[in-house]
C-alpha cells in the first residue's frame, strides 16, 4: 500500500507498505491480526519476508488445530522461538479478535480495558526534505486538533532542527524520537535539547541498550522514553529499575501481542511510569488492535495512533480510523477491533495469500 507521504526514520525513507495480515479462523467465524514489522530489518531484527517464512514454518504450526480456552494461551505455544515477536503477535492478535468475536465482545473489554472511552491522539512526523515543510505538517495537524507532536531526529536534524519548531510553536506538547540514532558519545548533544521542553526524548541511544539510557537518563532533564528496549515486562522492570527511562513506548507487535502488552502495561502502573500506544504505520487492522490496547487505564499519554487518511488514499477496514476535532479517537461497542474488512480492497492490494486447514 503506497503511503500518501514518504516517511523518514533515522534508519531509512519508506515511500510504501507491505505488510502480512493473518486471519485466524474458528467455528466459522474469523479474527484478524497484522504483523507490524518494517520491509527491511531496520528498526528491529523483523521483515516482512521474513516474518512470512516463519508463520509458514513455525507459528502456523504450532497453533493449527489446536484448542485454546482463550487466546491469551496463544502466546505460550510460540514462546519457544526467540525474538520475532511482531511475527508472533500477528497471529497472537489475531486469535485475540477472534475470541472477542466468537464471544460478541469488544475486543477492548475482552483485554480488560475500556478505562477511557476515547483515546488522546498525536502524530508522528518523519523527517524531511526541508525544515520548512517540516513546519508546514506541523501547522497541519496542530490545526486537526492532534494532541502532542512527535517529530523524527537524527544527527544532523536534531538541535537547529527543533529550536526552528520551536520558535514557530512555542508552546504545543512536542517530543522527539531518534531512532537509536546516538551514542554515550553524543551526550554533550543531546543535553542541548533540554531547553526545548519536549515532553520527552524517545529511545536515543541502541535498541538493546538499557543501561547507557540509564546513564543518559541521569545526565538530563528531559524524560527518556524507551521504544525498541523494551520487548518484554522483563525488560520494563530492568529499566525501571536502572531509571533508564521515565516513560515507555508500549507497541503491540515489539512486545510479542496483547498478553505481553499487558504484562508491560501493569509493571508500568505498579512503578508510576505512564506509557503510551505506538505505531508501526499499520493498516487498519493493525490500528484498531492499537486502539484497543489503548483503553487500558494506564496509558495516559497521547499515542501514535492517528486517522487512517494520514497513511492511505484508501484504507483496508470500513469504515476507517477517524480522529475528532478533540484530537481522539471514538471506541465503539461492535465484536472484535470494531472494523470490517473491505474485502474488495483488501483483493486488491493482495500480492500473495497461504491458507493452511488443521486435519
Ligand atoms: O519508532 O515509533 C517509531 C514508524 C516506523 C518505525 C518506528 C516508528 C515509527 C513511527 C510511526 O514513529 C508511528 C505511526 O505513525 O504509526
Ligand atoms: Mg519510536
């Protein structure tokens, strides 16, 4: 699926989306689920090709014909694998809606959420060709009614960069993520955000380096937020621990599906940490999943889930993802994420399709 506007990480430029949905069936009913890795094993170790050879090779089969009580047991049955757990939580996600629609619950109500009946949105903003259009998107979606405003940093777009938004919009709720763009090296640098008064700087330094955030933490006044750290609840109560971080990022398919999310969410209450719901630039099936999560009492911040239209000419769920002139989204009570598929559509984009039947 093309994406309406280029979007540009510290890691690389994607102008479109490939991405692999599951539909999980039982008793005739279907729940869906969407893998939420990148093309290109850049922001973590997944891609799409590959996540595509591990369904067929390993979670397909370690699900197809299986009774699970509730789909919160999903998880277990590929708990074996190490890592890959986008892949994991696309079909984790997916037996999640469908148990909520074999039973005719909101999938929301289902997790055990449900403590807000609309969710406080903002928007993430790549980088781009010009400080100028930059300032152009931001007085966009300001005007939408977008509740805070991320922006993308890399070295090179990051200080000049920031003190240009800043004098244009002196006082939205703005933060910044780098991607694991920088280094312990880099530190001199990133104490100069400190006078911006972003709400936070997310996820600095490498993927998998809890403890130099810790150390960068304790050198700024700016709230570290932890993204591509944190896979597990494990990894949350290290971090906590450590003060690596004062916020968590909490994205569906990086932690494994709903089971792990929660797991995430409850060790961030219990230690006072709030967090927010991210995004993977989903289809709408992965968006709704995100919606839902986002009900969960603690997830307090405004997200990365924004309306389907900032991504798609045309989106794959009817009706799609609308953000009110508040800035948030509207949860509804329909079975499951609360969307239909556009079939038609969705045949449309299809490149390839596996249907695998237990015996
Ligand atoms: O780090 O949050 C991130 C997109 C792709 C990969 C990583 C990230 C992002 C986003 C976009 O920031 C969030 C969205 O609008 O879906
Ligand atoms: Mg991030």
């Amino acid at each position: 699926m093309p994406l309406v506007h280029f979007f540009e990480t510290s890691f690389g430029r994607t102008y479109g989306r490939k991405m692999v949905l599951v539909e999980a069936v039982s008793g005739g009913v279907s729940g869906w689920g969407e893998v939420t890795c990148g093309e290109q094993p850049y922001y973590n170790e997944e891609w799409t090709e590959g996540a595509w050879e591990l369904l067929k090779s390993y979670v397909v089969p370690s699900l197809l014909g299986r009774t699970l009580e509730t789909a919160a047991e999903a998880g277990r049955h590929t708990a074996g694998m190490k890592g890959h757990r986008m892949t994991r939580g696309g079909m984790e996600t997916a037996c999640w809606d469908l148990e909520a629609r074999l039973k005719g619950v909101p999938l929301w109500r289902l997790i055990g959420g449900g403590a807000r009946k609309e969710i406080p949105c903002g928007v993430s903003i790549g980088i781009q060709d010009s400080v100028q259009q930059l300032l152009g998107k931001i007085g966009t979606e300001v005007e939408a009614g977008y509740r805070r405003i991320k922006m993308k940093i890399k070295p090179g777009w990051d200080v000049e960069v920031i003190r240009e938004v800043r004098r244009e919009f002196p006082s939205i709720p703005l933060m910044a993520d780098a991607n694991s763009a920088y280094t312990l090296g880099d530190i001199e640098r990133l104490k100069r955000l400190d006078e911006f008064g972003l709400m936070m700087i997310e996820q600095p330094l490498a993927h998998d380096e809890i403890i130099d955030h810790a150390q960068l933490q304790a050198a700024l006044e700016t709230a570290v937020c932890l993204d591509e750290c944190i896979r597990t609840a494990h990894h949350a109560e290290q971090a906590i621990r450590l003060k690596a971080c004062r916020i968590i990022n909490i994205k569906l398919g990086r932690v494994g599906g709903f089971a792990e999310a929660k797991r995430v969410h409850d060790v961030c209450e219990a230690n006072g940490i709030p967090v927010w719901c991210g995004g993977m630039l989903e289809s709408g099936v992965g968006r709704a999943h995100n919606i839902a999560l986002a009900t969960l009492k603690n997830f307090t911040l405004p997200g990365d889930v924004s309306a389907s239209r900032r991504y798609w000419k045309r989106d794959i769920i009817d009706p799609w993802v609308e953000v009110t002139k508040q800035g948030t989204i509207e949860t509804g009570d329909g079975p499951g994420f609360g969307y239909d598929l556009d079939p038609d559509f969705l045949a449309s984009v299809r490149v390839r399709q596996e249907s695998f039947t237990a015996q």
